[in-house]
C-alpha cells in the first residue's frame, strides 16, 4: 500500500470520526427512540443507525470499492471478499449513550487484507480523539502515545466488560472477577470497550480484559494500543481476528506473559464453556 494511500484512509476515518462523534452529541439533546435487540439489556438507538449510515455513506462515495462491517449494518456477504475492510461501531457504548450522556465513543477501524492499518477512537463527549495508523504510532488529540511504564500486574488497573456470551459467563466470574480482581491493584467496567482500550494505549488503564466481544467493539482499539507498544491477543494468546467475535486481552507489555500465564487460558476451556 503507497503512503498516500495510508495518508488518505486515515484522514477520512479521522473525518468519519469527528463528523459521527458531532452528530451523535446533537441528536443527544433531542429526544430519540431506544429499542431492544435481543434484550432489555442490549440496546440500539435511532442515532446508532444514523450515525452508521452517514459514516457508510461517507467511506464509500469515497471508496466505492471497499468493504464495510458495521454493529448496524444489514451485512449479507463475507467480509472477506474485500480487500480494504472498514470495521465500525457508530456507537460503543449505547447503555451509556443513553443513561450517561459520557463514556460513549466512535469506533473506526480499515484493514487491508487481514492487516489493521487505521484505527481510530473518538470521545466526543470528551473531545478526545485516539488514533493511530500502522507503523506511525498511536496519538490522543495530536500528543503521542508510548506506553514505556514498567507496569507489575500487582500494580496494574485492568478493566473487563460483562459477560455477553451466558456460557462465557462463568469463566468470566471465575477467571476474572473472582481470580484476577484479587490480583491487581483494581478493576474497572466502563462500558466501552473501544475506550477501555484507547484508555489502556494512553496509560489510565493498564490492562483490558473480556470476552465474547465483536470485531468492532475491538477493531480500531487493537491497533491504537499495538501502535503505542502494548500486547494485544485473545485471551489464550492468538492473534485476535479482524471480521468476527473474539475474547481480548489488551495490556501493558511489561506484564502480558505474567497476565497470561496467571490465567492460564486454553482454547479447550474456551470451546467447554462455549466462549469466545
Ligand atoms: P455497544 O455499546 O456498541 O453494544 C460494554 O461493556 C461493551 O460491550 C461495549 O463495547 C458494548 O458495545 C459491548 N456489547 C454490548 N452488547 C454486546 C454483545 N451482545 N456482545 C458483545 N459485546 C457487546
Ligand atoms: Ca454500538
């Protein structure tokens, strides 16, 4: 891929990001209707599906060509079948969107072939914009992100989700609530796993951990956390997939062995619980 290209898939997922975050703050102090999807729990917005829909049709008046996975997209066909892929989440974090006002984000991922070339975070409430594109390092607002703490896992404040998947349910309880919150300094749930992560590549937290979660509530978070040097894998350790569910363990460098090896994680007690 020539670097103009890169220049200019990160320039509009950047635009995409700013004018989604925009519009989901104006549409916030209106009023809108929230459904259900599969629970009372499980939420989507009319300015989820709007805010999706003017991202698509942005990515592809300029790229007509590409592939997109979205959380609100009706998508029929194999994500695979495209080449550049753009992995988006108009909203993570619709539970708060809706109850907060805060702790919401875009989430806007391209990838090439398998490889994630631009991933971008933004904050709207927050103004806070995290990116980063592949081998340019990671940035918050413009200020570089490097994550050169030597962090102990004693020391490290982690954050989870809960436990979509039921089955996944008890490894969650068991391997993280009750094991790994006795083990670090403190756990977190946000509600945002595309800022729990942007969060992890800036250094206010150390460590993201979860499972069952889709590819775009983890696209974009994934590379801006690789690119500010931190460990990014399932949480047996495999690379993470890019079009389909997945656990996530995200972390400082400094403890990424010990976090797993603590664990200790197989794809067998995966697959006996069901979990992802
Ligand atoms: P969403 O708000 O875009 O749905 C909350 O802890 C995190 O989990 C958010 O990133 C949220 O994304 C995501 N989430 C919500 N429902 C989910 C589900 N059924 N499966 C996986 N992730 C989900
Ligand atoms: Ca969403």
């Amino acid at each position: 891929m020539q670097a103009s290209t890169l220049t200019a898939l990160k320039e509009l997922a950047l635009h995409c990001a700013r004018s989604a975050g925009e519009l989901s703050l104006a549409r916030m102090k209106q009023p809108f209707t929230v459904e259900y999807k599969t629970s009372a729990s499980d939420l989507v917005t009319a300015v989820d599906k709007e805010v999706e829909k003017h991202v698509v049709e942005t990515i592809l008046r300029h790229f007509p060509d590409h592939g997109i996975l979205g959380e609100e997209s009706t998508f029929a066909g194999d994500p695979r079948q495209f080449d550049t892929l753009w992995v988006i989440d108009p909203i993570d974090g619709t539970t708060n969107f809706v109850h907060q006002q805060i702790n919401f984000s875009v989430s806007i991922a391209v990838y090439h072939k398998g490889e994630g070339l631009v991933g971008v975070v933004y904050d709207p409430s927050r103004d806070e914009m995290f990116y980063a594109t592949k081998g340019e390092g990671a940035y918050l607002n413009d200020q570089p992100l490097r994550l050169e703490r030597q962090v102990k896992l004693e020391e490290a404040l982690l954050c989870t989700s809960v436990f979509w998947n039921k089955r996944a349910e008890q490894i969650g309880i068991d391997l993280i609530v009750k094991k790994l919150a006795g083990k670090v300094r403190g756990m977190r749930l946000l509600g945002s796993a595309a800022l729990e992560m942007a969060y992890v590549a800036a250094g206010r937290l150390d460590g993201y951990v979860s499972l069952s979660l889709n590819a775009w509530d983890f696209g974009a978070g994934r590379i801006i956390v690789e690119e500010a040097g931190g460990r990014v894998t399932t949480m047996t350790g495999s690379p993470l997939p890019f079009d389909r569910k997945s656990s996530v363990m995200a972390c400082n460098p400094a403890f990424y062995e010990e976090l797993q090896h603590y664990l200790n994680l197989t794809e067998n007690d995966m697959a006996d619980n069901g979990a992802t």
